[in-house]
C-alpha cells in the first residue's frame, strides 16, 4: 500500500557527507576553540553548533556540532583518529555520526497501539529519521498491521514464570545493532540486567506528569486528585520505576467534566505527541545524559 | 487486521435512551424554563445542558440539551411531534438525535494523507462516534489502505476539464444519507452547487492560523513573514475562498530555523488535531452555525 | 494617580438587577425544569445556565444561574423565601448572591510582591470585580504602595513563639465579612482553626504542578528532577498541606539551561497568572466544591 | 516605597567581565573557528555561543557569543581593535557590548497602562536588565505613578496640527544615548524620518496575531471574524503599517462568548506577555534583523 512504502529523507543528496558530533566534558577554556579549529584544519564546515555549560564553575560542558566533511565516508575514520588527541586533551566522552548511517530502533509494545501508530506514522512520513529493525510484543494482536508496514514483528510471550527467559530471547532478537529500544506503553518492569545493557537507550512513555502520579493507573491517580491538567512524560528507563532522566514532557487541560475513561482518551493523544518528539530528539543525536538529567538540544 | 475492526461505543448500553436537542431561536423570556418543563412532563431526564444568548438585548439564543428518555426510539416520534408547538411559540430551528443513530461521514482526500490516518486511527480507537460511509479521493493511492478498514473507497478523478461531471459523480455516490462531508486535505475547490447542497455541512481543514495567510502556499507564505507561530483553522465551506465560521484552530511555535519543509511537518500534526477536534465536536452536536461565526458547546 | 483610582464595573447599570444562584444537591429527575419554571414564575430571565452532574447513576448534580430580575434589591428577599420550597424538595445546598453585593477580600502576603501586584493590577483595570477590603502582612515592606492604592495594610508579625497570637490578631481585623482570604505567596502554614473558620474559602497559591513537589522549594526540587515544565497550583487550603481541592494549574515550557533562579524568574510569572484566574472565578461564583474536587463553571 | 527601588542584577560580580558579541555575515567555511580562535588567543572563555545559518547554500551566517574577558574594562578596546581584521575578512557586521552597560529604554504610552505597568514591574524585580531612561507621553494620566519609580516623564501633547514638532521634541528628549525606544500602546503613527532614526530599535506592540488584523481595531476584527484564538505580535517599527520583522507571538484560546470587552481584557494580558519577552530578548542581545525577519536566539 502506497502509505506504507514511502521513507525518503528529505534532502538525501546533502546527507552524505553531513555528521554529527556530540560531547560531554568537564568545562574548561579554549574547548570551542579546539573544536572548531579541528574541525576547520580539517576541511569540515560547521552546519550548525550547540554548547551549554552547566553551572559555570566548575562544571559540565555539552556540544552537539552538525558539520559537512567532503567525502565523508573516505574521511571519517583519519578525522575519529586525529579527534582522539582533542579528546583526551579535554577529557571529553565524544562520538561522532554519519547521517547516512541511521539509528535502528527496536519498539516494544504490548496491546495499546497508538503510540506504535503514532512512530510508524511519522516514519512512512519521513518525519522520523531511522530504522525501525523490529517490533517486539507479548501480543500477537498488531502482527499484520506492523507487517503491512514490512517490519519484522516478534511474539514473545510473557508471564509471570517466563520473565526471565522471555528478555533472554528479547534479547537474542535485539542482538547487537540495535541503538535504541523504545518501549512504546509496553506495561512491562524491565529488569535491572536488560537496563544495565542498554543504559540511557531504553526511552518509555509515562502517562503521567512525572513526577505526579508515579506508578500504576495514572489517569485515575489524576482523577481523584481533580488536577486541572493531565500529561505524559518520556524518560530513559533507570532501576529506579518512572525515575530516569526526562527527555520531554507535555499537558492538556482537562476539567472536572472528564472522568477517567475520557482522561484515558485525553492522554492517548499526548503520549503519543510526547513519546514522538524524544525519538525524534534521540535519534537526531540531540539528547545527552548526565546523571539524572537530560540536556536536549533543539 | 485486529488494529482496523475494533469500534465499539464506549457504554452502549447507556445511548440507546439518550438524545441531543439542539436549538437556535431569538432570546426572549422563559425558553429555558418551557424546555426543561416540557421535557421533564415528556419523562426525560436533562443529563447535560448548555445555553448560551449572543448579545443580550434583541439577540439570539442557543442550546444544546443531552437527555436519557425511557424507551426512546418507541416513545421519540410523540416527544418531536409535541415539542413541535414550543419551537413555534419561541420561532426556534430545532432538532433531535438519538445517540444510537451515528451521524454519516464522506471523507474526501487527495494525496496528502496524514489528516485521514488521523480521522481512521481516532474512528478505531473509538474516540471519533460516528460512521465513515467512503472516502473519496481524486487519486488511488489511498485505495488499499482505506480498504483494509472495511470502508467504501471511490476513484473520483478531477482535471480542469471534468470538473463537473466529477462533482455529479461526488453528489451520486454521496446520495441522501450523509451528514457531513470532511475535505481532509482535498485540494480542489468546491463549487458554490455543491456547496448550497451542503451547507454548513462541509468541513475544511486550511493550514494556517486564519485570517492570516488566505489562499495558496500558505507555509510559503508564513516563512516569507517571518511568523513565530504557525497554525491551523477548520472551518465550514461557504462561497468565500477560506472565509466560512471558524470551528476550531490551534497553533504551534516556530523559530527562525524553521524552513518551509520543516513548516510543512510541523504543521501537519497541527491539521491533523485540529480537523479532528472540528469532527468529533460536529459529530458530538456540539457546533451550532449563526451567520458567519459558531457557538461550539465544548 | 490615576492608575489606583478607577475601578468601575464595565456595565454597572446591567448588573443592579442581575443576580447569581448556586446549586449543589443528590441528582434527580426535574431539577432544572424546578429551578427555570421557579424562576421564569417569579419573573426573572436566565441569562446564563450551567450544569454538571457527576457521576449520572446516583451522583451530584451542580448548577450555577445567572439571572435577570427587575427591581431584584426589593424582590430578592421574596424570591429567597419562596426558593426554600425548592431546595428543600431537592435536598439543595444554594445561595444567591445578587451581582453588586461585590464579594470581600483579605489578601495575606508576606515579602513576595508579584502575586499581589498582579491582583491589585487587575483589580485597578477592572478586571477582577471584587472589594480588596484589606491586605495582612507579616512584613511592613508593601504597606505605602498597598496604601497608595487606598486599600488598607495590617502588619501583623509572626514569630514561631507569637503564632497564635498572630492568627487571633488577623480574626479579629477579617471580622465577619470577608468573603474570602487570598494567600498571595503568605508562607505561613494556617492552623487547623483557622482554616475551619474559612473552609473553602482560603485561596492558595503553591508554586509547582501539585501533586508533584508538595512542600518547601518546589523549585529547587524540580531543578533536581530535570521536570521540562514548571507549573503553579491554585487551591483551597485545608487540613492537608498542599492537598485541598485545585481550582486552576498551569505551567510554562523550561529547558536544561534554566537554573533555579531562572525558573523562579519564569514561575513567577505563572503564579500570578494562575493566582489570579482563580481568585476572579471564585468572585465570580464560578467554584463549587465536592469533597476534594471543585467544579469549575467557566 | 520598596517596591520601587530594588533594582539589583542576579549576579553583579560575574557581569563585570562579561561580554556579548553579534555577528551577521555572509555564509562562508572557517568562521566559528576564526571568532572562537579569536577570542580564545586574547584570554576570553566562551560562556555560551549559538550560531544560525540561513539556507546552507550561500545564506547569511549569525552568531551571539557572551564570554568573560578578565579586567574586561581595561582590555575591551583592544580586543575590538584587533577583532576589526576579522570582521574585514569574513565582510562581518559585528558589535561587543559589555554587560554592566545596560541598555537604556525609552518608553512610549498613551493612556492604556498595562504594557508599562508590566514592563516597570519586570523592572523592578530584577528581570528586565536594562535602564528605563524616560517614559514619554501624549497624556499626563500616568506622570505620578512613573514618578514614583524614580524615571523622568515626559508629556509632549500630539495634535494633527502639531506631529511634526511633537515628534521634534521627542527627538530632542531622547538625544544620542537611548538605545532602543518601547511602543508600549503608544498609538500614534511614527513617522519615516523617527523610524529612519531607530532602524530596528523601535518594539512596537500590535493586539493582533499579524498578519492577521493589519491596522485598527483588532479585536472588533477578530470579534467579527469569529476566531478561537486571538493574539498579539512585538515587532520592530518599519514604514510599512504593522509590517516590521516579527520578535515574538503568542496567542490564548477564547470562545463565542467572548464579546470584543472581553477579548481586549483577555488581550491585554497578552500584549503585556509578548512585549514584555520582546523587550527582554532585545536587552539581552538576543534579536538579529535581515531584510524582514528576526532571528531570535533563546
């Protein structure tokens, strides 16, 4: 179906030799300074450039730099290896990234569909610049409709007896080239082994105003409460329930008019907006993580 | 697809008695209270009630009354037949639907389908209460797609030349027994026939924040403005290009780094939530038309 | 100055014969054809209606009119003898209040002006139609510019020893006809006693999105938590810190690089917002509340 | 009275060697390198950079680079100096403005008070980093309130008959030190010659969304058109009517109930919002000007 097959980038000619480089260091003078000088020594052209400093004495420096290299692909590895010097200079974690190299995801879902809808959407639309390498259920409930899409769907059963083996063979499927998981209301724990593999790359929708309403059935949380607004919030999945770094969040106002079924209603469309935007985000290269908290770029 | 068959009422059981009254008349004295009377003396009870008189002295009043009526369809032809003389004495336009009869949808579309998988995906979520009879389309892409729900798809193609006979052919396939037609991105200009036909029955989706940016390329239009915000306005379909009772609009914020492609995408997931609120409020009776302006009960 | 000196209704001539009644009772059949055929027999014209019942099987049922009736200073006391009637049949609880009875206020404030400028500022405008009939302070820092505005200030120290005293000291200034208190960033819990005297009728405003970062320095906890929107909670203050029933919340967009200072720089600006919206609903007799929950007719 | 006279910057001690530097120039490979090179090689350290480039493809290139240079006084006027070569290289309009010299506003009002009121109270809680030299207006109503702040006022009367040497007076009252000049619903057209004098630094305030609702009586308009939201939009003063670069927009959702009263009173709140956040980003260098857009770095 014609809706199914589209997913082209918008300007893939220029992509080619366009990445992305992102960096987390200790602040301290001349970083932009050698950055941009290496990247210019270099023959790159910066596209585009953002730098905050947390707390300025003494604190943490983030960069994200898009830049145009001619040749790219040829290039790439000299630029990784001469970069390594600048890097150790600033005691700097850095990666950089080929846009042509897309990130693959891998989403998680269980028996509510619109967040899934909602990714597949944006991807057939080119909205949403990635992979998706699969879809994993404990259902078997949107096996044609993601297959129609000509994504890979596995069905893997869980239950309270099979937990373990259920994310041993999840993560047989995942195998190595997954970047991202996304847990798109997949209503599951993960356990503390499966995070620790994937730290800062698992992203979940909660159906709450975190930190309101941890926990289980938030909407009724928030109806018995009689606040005046209802939101969801994407997070990086941590050991601690509904406690990682918040990627982004975002309300609607409900009234005293609208029970839970209708808050439950409400909400669909802001989980799904919320858990789309920090995919996007996240596989644009424009979150980075530091201890509890998010640094979003955009 | 098990994604495309559910839609089931959210408490069916409770509809079958209940009915929506929706009146428009010149404000006077008492109207509030003989309607109440007259339906509390006819056995019904009042579950929700809105008025609301536009411009106090010589003005217009409206309302819009969901009551539960024992044994409705039964007893429904005597309550109509007697409120007959209420609606004579206060010189009112008036109406009554029995929630069980789901008003009928013809969605017309041309290539750009972000807007109809909206109106589907909320049709089988169950959050949009009505029947999509067809779609229409001046083009096949969407053929398979709109199939695989189950819903009537027509191949109606429009060139310059064929213009009328394709609007003969639109007004056949629709016949008598559609409610509202939605132009979910149509892109082609109803004629004023066609509009008599329909009149405050046909809803447009125009992407922009009306009246800014009437007309053609209106995301072009915005760019070149330089605008902060983009939006976008759905609206009833008068002989005036863009110019019918606004129903609802909404907006989103934009920056200087925002091209027009990137307005396009932005501005998608703003057509989308917009027309789909302007249907479900229309397909809830919540929209009443007064000249060129809406009273929305909301 | 002229800018403290105006403060005149919009339409004072309309609202000498405009009254509005309150309705809170068991739902049942026949309460609004009671209360429209009470009122349009006694001569009076709605002129507004809302309704709401919660939960339709065995729930509540709120009702605010608002409604005409000519020479209303000399029949009013008729209508209310004659309405007992009706309120008894339904187990009501009602008040009427006709519209140039302003509603009285004591605003509380501490040493933190922007909640009590925005109040005084709409209060000048006209937008807030109510007397300001006192502030209280525990600090001496506004009392000229409260003066300049012809309002008077009481300066009421509290100290950790002097705190009941305090409190005996503010009774006996509110006396017995203050309709509401309105804690404009007071920072001082109220005693148990006190808030029985006022229940329902103590208006707070707390400085985050409740239920989340209940307590002190909600700011600085939702720094902590890397929240991506600060918000403010209007409610009425009971036993419960921070618990009472929520009149209106809203929040504002913040990002990685708002530190706690910036966020209380943009936190003040919806405290005030939110502060005021549901002080003007509260004189406008826009709030009912049930249990822990308000009803919110705007 | 103390609301008036604190006026203190968060944190005076960092913004004694603290600079803001903003370049427009055309596009070209090797310029962040070069400033960052720059500023690096003459001690300073970069706090906080973002940069813009508009169509990638032979575009203009923007940046705002704030830094700390130590014994920054002493050593502004070399770095400036020597900075001139690379401004001739990359054919740069560039500027260096040192924190602790604030901008200083020249304030125009006419009889409504709420734009003013809103910026004085920014003022004087420290959020609005600049000098409020003078208010200016063709009424005296609001001469003692201004007064009381401690900021001249100016009444120059306007006439048809005596424009032109109002405006003269204007001129002179403002003389070479003003920075930038606040229509804060000042209401009088300006003429070609004043504008030609502040290109880019006269803020006016329009209560419309623009291009919505060009010229007078917006809210009539907006009223009359029925829209669902009405806005506001701060934009620099060019010769053509409401058609200068926008800084910022923003909107609040009304309803049919809303007579024209009722959307200024609603308006107002925004107009005091949006000019308030236009002035702020202007006094914090964060607005650049191309042909007709802004680009705004927040």
């Amino acid at each position: 179906m014609s809706i199914h097959t589209k997913q082209t980038a918008a300007n893939p000619e220029r992509l080619n030799d366009r990445a992305r480089m992102l960096i987390s260091c200790p602040d301290g003078p001349g970083i932009v300074a050698a950055v941009s000088r290496f990247l210019h020594e270099h023959g790159a052209n910066i596209v585009q450039s953002d730098q905050y400093t947390m707390d300025p004495e003494g604190g943490m420096f983030f960069m994200r730099v898009e830049f145009d290299l001619p040749q790219l692909q040829k290039n790439l590895p000299d630029v990784e290896k001469d970069f390594a010097a600048v890097g150790e200079q600033f005691n700097m974690e850095w990666s950089i990234r080929p846009l042509n190299r897309k990130k693959r995801l891998a989403i998680f879902v269980s028996k509510e569909d619109h967040c899934l809808v909602e990714l597949l959407w944006q991807w057939q639309a080119g909205d949403l610049d990635a992979e998706i390498a699969m879809v994993v259920s404990n259902h078997q409930d949107m096996q044609p409709y993601v297959e129609s899409f000509g994504i890979p769907y596995h069905h893997v059963p869980v239950t309270p007896d099979t937990k373990k083996e259920a994310e041993q063979r999840q993560l047989e499927l995942i195998g190595n080239d997954i970047d991202v998981i996304i847990l798109a209301r997949y209503m599951q724990i993960i356990s503390p082994l499966f995070i620790e593999h994937y730290r800062n790359r698992i992203i979940n929708i909660h159906h709450s105003f975190l930190p309101a309403f941890v926990g289980g059935k938030p909407y009724a949380q928030a109806y018995n409460r009689g606040v005046k607004l209802i939101g969801a919030t994407a997070h990086y999945v941590t050991e601690e329930l509904d406690g990682g770094p918040i990627i982004e969040q975002d309300v609607q106002r409900v009234s005293h008019s609208d029970d839970v079924s209708e808050l439950k209603r409400i909400g669909r469309t802001i989980e799904r907006v919320v858990l789309a935007r920090a995919v996007k985000w996240h596989t644009e290269d424009r979150v980075l993580v530091h201890e509890n908290k998010t640094v979003v770029f955009n």
